[in-house]
C-alpha cells in the first residue's frame, strides 16, 4: 500500500487540527454486498495487535490485518475537483 503526496499532506492537515499525537488514520474494508468491497477511514488512538502500522513520510497509518490482504498493492491519493474533496483508493486487486 502507498499514499500519495497529496494523500499525505491532506492526513497531515486532518491530524493537525485534530491537535491529538497519538491518533493515526485507519483505513479499513467492508463487505460492501453487490456493490463489492467499501472502503473506510477513521481516526483511532488505539493500535490493536494484529493491526499492520505503516508510516509515510510521518503520518502514520493503521490496517487491520483482514483489511490488509485486500490492500496490499493499493495507492491511496487525496483529490480536489469541481465534484468536491475525497480521498480516492486505487486497487489493482479490485474487479
């Protein structure tokens, strides 16, 4: 998994108003039904022991060990158009 610069600097920006050291991003996966698997991102203070704690240029990130298979291999950007703001996950593994 790999966050791009953007993605970076946006977490960045969202931990720095948090004003909390000790919360990391979460980004997890759902089972989404028909429509396939649905992504998630959270804040959390808590790191449980089976989750993967990645860093990235100082922000770090949490993965769940289930949500880690599905993944492995993805690129999370952060995008700004004129439909809005929202990070975007990029998986190769997707169909």
């Amino acid at each position: 998994m790999t966050l791009t610069e953007s993605a970076i600097e946006k977490i960045r920006d969202i931990l720095a108003e948090e004003n909390n050291p000790d919360l990391r991003l979460r980004v997890f996966v759902q089972g989404g039904g028909c429509s396939g698997f649905q992504y998630g991102f959270t804040l959390d203070e808590v790191s449980n022991e089976d989750d993967f704690d990645q860093d990235f240029g100082g922000v770090r990130v949490l993965v769940d060990s289930m949500s880690w298979q599905y993944l492995q291999g993805s690129t999370i950007n952060y995008k700004e158009d004129l439909m809005g703001a929202s990070f975007v996950i990029d998986n190769p593994q997707a169909v």
